[in-house]
C-alpha cells in the first residue's frame, strides 16, 4: 500500500507578475475548473485575493460577464482546453 500525491509547480515567473499587474491597479482573480482546495492553495502562495475553483466552463463564462456587468474590463488567461 501507498500514497501517491502530485502537485503542480508554479512557474518561477508567476509571483512578479502577479505583483507588478497588482502595481498597476489590476485585479487579479483566479476562477479554475480545479478542486476549490487546490486553487486556495494557489491563491494563497500568489495573493490574489478572489478565487473559484470547481467551476464549469460555463459558471467561468458566468463569472465574466458578472464582471462585465460590474463595469470591469476583463482579460483571462487558461491553461487548458476548457478555458
């Protein structure tokens, strides 16, 4: 018996731009179709301060044009085919 326990690394140039996008007046959200766990953990070690995790394409889509209709300006970034 074992315990096998992957994880991904977060690239080394993911903290300073998170921080100068933050510098600049920029929000930064992660909204993910991960496990909620996992992308608090993210959240933590990056400080971006709204994140969603267990999120369907569709509820991502949702999230966005809440933002929209917030009068935001919206830019995303994926890392999957789902995005």
């Amino acid at each position: 018996a074992g315990v096998l326990a992957l994880r991904d690394a977060l690239k080394p140039t993911a903290r300073p731009l998170l921080e100068a996008l933050r510098e600049r007046g920029i929000a930064v959200e992660i909204a993910s179709g991960d496990a909620t766990a996992t992308v608090e953990r993210l959240a933590r070690e990056t400080g971006v301060e709204r994140a969603h995790g267990d999120l369907t394409p569709a509820e991502k889509a949702a999230l966005i044009a809440r933002r929209h209709g917030e009068g935001r300006r919206v830019a995303m970034a994926g890392d999957g085919i789902n995005d």
